[in-house]
C-alpha cells in the first residue's frame, strides 16, 4: 500500500487511508503532496500546450506532431 501513495492519480485515495491508521510519517504526506503537485503541473502544461495549438489550426484536423509542436 505504501508504493501506491506515491502515484500521483492513486495518492488521494490511498494516503488518506495510510493517515488514518497512523502508517504514513509526515515526510511522506509532504512528499506525496508534492509529487502530486508536480504531475497536475506538468498535465496542465501539457494540456496547454496541445489545447493552444489544436485552437490555431482550425481549419483541418491537427494531427499528434503538430500539437505537440515537433513539426511546422
């Protein structure tokens, strides 16, 4: 159970668990906290990036390359 807290998706749903029972040190609810933050920020800079440039091309389907930027 306590390699699952550290997988950011799985982290709310098991962490809370680990808290209750007293299994989980306070570094390991920190640490836990931050690699969660750490993920939500690279998704959201992820889904940025292939959100702005699927709005630019609107007049054709945009294919995986060029959302994510890696041809013209």
């Amino acid at each position: 159970m306590g390699l699952g807290s550290w997988i950011p998706f799985a982290a709310p749903f098991t962490m809370p668990g680990r808290i209750a029972t007293g299994d989980a040190g306070v570094w390991e609810v920190i640490g836990v906290m931050a690699v969660t933050a750490i993920a939500a920020v690279m998704v959201l800079l992820v889904a940025e990036r292939v959100y702005v440039r699927s709005v630019i091309h609107t007049d054709r389907k945009l294919g995986w390359r060029e959302a994510w930027g890696q041809s013209n």
